[in-house]
C-alpha cells in the first residue's frame, strides 16, 4: 500500500544475562527504559545502557540488531523518515514510557532531541541539536559566540562557487557536505579544476535515494537535508584532534583528547587516532577550553559531544561538533584510559546527574583501521594474521570478505577493510603496533568497470 513507510514493534527473543558489569556500574545502577536511535547498533552500546540497569528500546532495522542482544524491544521504522519514527516511538511510549532517549548516532541526533522535547524528556535543545547536524550554522554559532573556527561560506550554487572561494576564502579550500560524518564528502580543492571535478562528484552523492542499501552508503539518511547542502572552509594546517566531553548539571569535563593521524588531503580518512596527543599537556587544556567553548556556542547543555580541532599556527581552531560521544572505538578507548563509560555516562547525565570529575589518564590507547586506497571489488586480502600477535590488542573486526563491493572516500561512510583498538604502556608503543599492522595488511582491489 503506498504512502508513508510505517513503524513496526518487534520484540527479540528474551536476551540473555548481561555477564560483564563492572564494580562502578554496580554501585551506581540506572533505572528506566532508554531509546537509542541508530541505523547499525552493536553489542557494547546495548551491553553498556543494559548492564547499568535499563531496558533498552532500539529504533532500527530489525535485521540489524546483534543477535542475543539484551534488548527490551525493537521499534522498526525508517529512520530517514522522521515522521515515521516520531509516530513509532510516540505509539510505544504511549504504553511502555520511554525515560530517556540516548542520542549516539551523529545521524540522528536531531530527531532524538526532537522526541525528547516532544515527549518531555531530558535532553538538548533541538535548536542545539539541530545547529551540530549542520556545519553551516555550527560556524554561525560560533561567530557569534567568538569561537575560534575557520573562515566558512554556503556553497549555494554550486555551478559558480568557484568564484566565491577564490573571492571569499581563496584556494586551497575544504568543500564539504554541511551535514555528512565519518569523513564522508569531505576534500581539499587546490584549485577551480579539482573544485569542478569535486562539485560532481558531491552532486551524484546528494542524488542517492536516501533509502540505498547499508552496504553502499550507510549514512545516506543523515546528509543532504538542509537548504544548504555545500559548503567551503578556509583550510588551515596543522595537527588534528578529537575532543569528547560530558555535560551534565551544570558542569561540563573532558572526557578524551585523541590526536587524529597526519592527512593532507584531497580525501581525510581516519587511519588512527591516539592518546596522549603529541601537543603536551598545556595545549590539550586548552583544547579541551575551546570544544567546551564550542558546545556551550551550539546551546548543549547534557549528554556528551564530540568536537574536532585543528591546532594550526594561529592557534586551536574548531572544525565540527557533533551532540553524541565519539564514534568507531572511541567510547571503548575512552573507557580504557579513564573507566568512563559513555553510553552510561550520557544516561546518567540525562536522568539528572553531573558530570563526573576529571580521571586521570591510564596508560595509552590507539583506534585505527585499515582504508581502501580506492572503490571496487575486493578480490584478495593478506597480513589479517598479523592480529594474532599484537600485544595489547583490545579488540578488533574485519568488515568485508574477497568478493565484496568496497568504497573508499569521499564517497564511501565506510571506508575501512577493518577497525582495531590498541592499550599500551606509551604512547609510541601503540604507534608501534598500528604501524605494524598498517604495514602487513595488503589489499587487491579490481576497480569498478
């Protein structure tokens, strides 16, 4: 029957016991049912809100959700349909109240602040929520706030917005979607020949169905929504850093500063992302100073956020912020150094609690990941033995088999063969062991004909 795609509650089979909960979650258990948005939910997301206490309410594919997973119930809605959802989880909680919904994926953090007010629950402002989804009025935000960020225009014609960089900005310049993640639609342009190369490229992504297949694009639904789809940055050099914060009561604490591997473009896929940083203890200070500035600009005031800045010549500079901790193995990195939990941790910020004080840094931790040089067929893999022996690895997955159809970026939302996360006494052990691995993974890549 046409018309709007409809909500479906699924209930999974009874989940097994939660078997690993840690002595600090114990003595502070949650209550309540928490709702998590997102497109591709894994175990330590639904592991971490269950084992601190909640039921846990997913809104996703159905075929999506791990098995065995302890989950109270599945919400089945496309999530590229924000009506669809909001009716989904309106009809739910209707009979079993939802306490808090969790925004952890950038892709839909708008819509979990939009149910939250409409439900009149704990959570960000949708204005606020709304500004971090979309690059273009972060940087108005911070402008007005006097955020250190980089120069920044709407592209609104794309056909002649080479003039306006060269005018306004100059080249080299970043052009991005306003509103994509995982470094997706993201590259630097030298000059007006590569930004009219870029400019097409952009344009068949904004023309993608927004229900592809997951495998193509698994974050199509979250960009190309606002009126201003393009934009271009002033690019500045430097080293890059992901900053996470939790806010709560008032208080807001840096939960990880983790330097991002060196990229000069024109693609910047994320190789690995270390802690500590290089930069030395008073420069992580004051980058943890400018992202909670930067949160306080956006109006976030619960929850967790993830902010990236590059630390140029003329000092810390904001690029984007995003309502949710960070993605990947970031949360399990920042739980290693610190014990923060940060699924529990924005639950806990949300049922009313405040931030909790600053942990000294444990030792040194490393996510990377494997990134395909180009898209096509992936017809062999060799090195993957080399997980078998690194010392300190904490966990690791490989995402595709020979035979599969790979994408790399600017295109691609997923452009790793796999992820691996790495603890270790120091910070050039960890960088050891990544380049190590970096070193005896060898792909075959067919190129699409």
């Amino acid at each position: 029957m046409a018309g709007r795609p409809r909500s479906r509650l699924t209930r999974p089979p009874s989940p097994r016991p939660h078997l690993a909960v840690s002595r600090r979650r114990r003595a502070s258990m949650l209550q309540g049912r928490a709702c998590v948005l997102h497109p591709y939910p894994n175990r330590y997301l639904i592991d971490s809100l269950h084992g601190a206490g909640l039921q846990v309410v997913l809104v996703c594919p159905r075929d999506v959700v791990p098995p065995g997973a302890p989950v109270e119930a599945v919400i089945d809605a496309p999530l590229h349909d924000d009506a669809a959802v909001i009716a989904g989880v309106e009809a739910f909680h209707r009979t079993q109240p939802i306490d808090f919904v969790v925004p952890l994926y950038e892709g839909c953090t708008h819509l979990s602040a939009a149910i939250a007010a409409r439900l009149k629950l704990p959570g960000n402002p949708p204005e606020a929520a709304d500004a971090s989804r979309n690059k273009y009025l972060a940087y108005q935000c911070w402008a007005r706030a006097g955020v250190s960020a980089p120069r920044t225009i709407p592209l609104l014609e794309l056909d002649h917005a080479a003039d306006a960089i060269e005018q306004e900005l100059g080249f080299p310049a970043i052009v991005k979607l306003t509103d994509s993640m995982n470094s997706q639609g993201v590259g630097l342009v030298r000059d007006r020949q590569q930004y009219e190369a870029y400019r097409e490229r952009l344009r068949t992504m904004l023309s993608r169905p927004v229900d592809i297949d997951i495998q193509s694009d698994r974050n199509r639904l979250a960009y190309g929504r606002g009126a201003v789809k393009v934009l271009a940055q002033e690019f500045c050099q430097g080293s890059e850093v992901n900053v996470d914060i939790l806010m709560g009561g008032g208080e807001y604490v840096v939960a990880g500063i983790f330097e991002k591997a060196p990229a000069m473009g024109p693609w910047f896929a994320e190789t690995m992302s270390v802690s500590p940083t290089s930069l030395g203890a008073e420069k992580e200070a004051e980058l943890g100073r400018l992202a909670i500035a930067a949160v306080k600009a956006l109006g976030a005031t619960v929850g967790a956020a993830h902010v990236e800045i590059r630390y140029s010549e003329q000092g810390p500079r904001v690029l984007e912020a995003g309502l949710r901790p960070g993605g990947g193995y970031t949360m399990q990195a920042i739980e290693h150094l610190t014990g923060f939990n940060m699924p529990v941790e924005v639950a806990r910020m949300l049922s009313g609690g405040k931030a909790p004080n600053s942990t000294p840094r444990r030792k040194a931790a490393l996510y990377g990941g494997v990134v395909y040089p180009h898209s096509g067929t992936l017809r062999s893999v060799t090195g993957l033995e080399v997980f078998r022996d690194i010392p300190g690895l904490m966990t690791h997955v490989v995402l595709h088999k020979p035979g599969d159809r790979v994408y790399a970026l600017p295109e691609s939302a997923q452009p790793h063969l796999t992820y691996y996360l790495i603890g270790g006494e120091t910070r050039d052990e960890v960088l050891a062991l990544h380049r190590r691995i970096q070193e005896s993974v060898r792909l075959e890549i067919e190129p699409f004909a």
